[in-house]
C-alpha cells in the first residue's frame, strides 16, 4: 500500500489530497486539512474491496510517521464516525497513537 501526493500542501494551502494505491491501483483517496502543526484526516475514501484489510489504519500510520518528519502531529479530531473511532481506538490498541481530551493523537515519539 502506498501513497501518492495529488495537492501537496505549501504555506498557503491547508488541504492535502492523496490517492490511497494498492499494487498500483489506486483503490480510494484521503484528504487531510492543516492547522499550524496539526493535521487532520477530513475524509477517508476505501473502495468496498479494499476495506476491512487494514489499509485505513496503514495510511494513518504512513502519514503519522510522514508528517513528524516535519513536526506535524496527526489528529483525529471530532465529529468521527463510528468507523474512524474504530479505527483511532486500534492505532491506541496496538501503540500507534494515544488518547487526549482533544482526541487521538498519533504517536510520533519513542
């Protein structure tokens, strides 16, 4: 599973889209939105043949691990649906992210 820039975010922009790719078939995309050094996923698209197969908690971790390169935190932020709250609370279960008041936070220390 890769990644792949369609909107690369510059100082100007606050939106990022990115197409989700599996043996190089792009099989959904993710949108992500900036504020300072917060990132949060706006939206998470995986074709129906591609869901359930962990490629939704792989992107978070490849972008987590992505973003801290540049001191950006990804956040899970509010308003989640009952999807990505099940998602979040596996990147807690396994150690990738940790709970906050604010909402999941993916870890990017250690």
């Amino acid at each position: 599973m890769s990644l792949e820039t369609r909107i690369k975010p510059d100082s100007n922009q606050k939106i990022s889209k990115r197409d989700i790719v599996v043996d190089g078939k792009p099989v959904g995309s993710v949108e992500l939105s900036f504020d300072g050094n917060d990132a949060h996923i706006a939206a998470i698209q995986i074709d129906t043949d591609f869901q359930k197969q962990g490629n939704g908690t792989e992107v978070c971790i490849q972008l987590g691990e992505e973003l801290a390169v540049s001191g950006i935190t990804l956040n899970s932020g509010h308003n989640l649906s009952d999807a990505a709250i099940a998602l979040w609370q596996g990147l807690v279960r396994i150690g990738r992210a940790r709970e906050t008041i604010r909402g999941n936070l993916l870890k990017n220390y250690d």
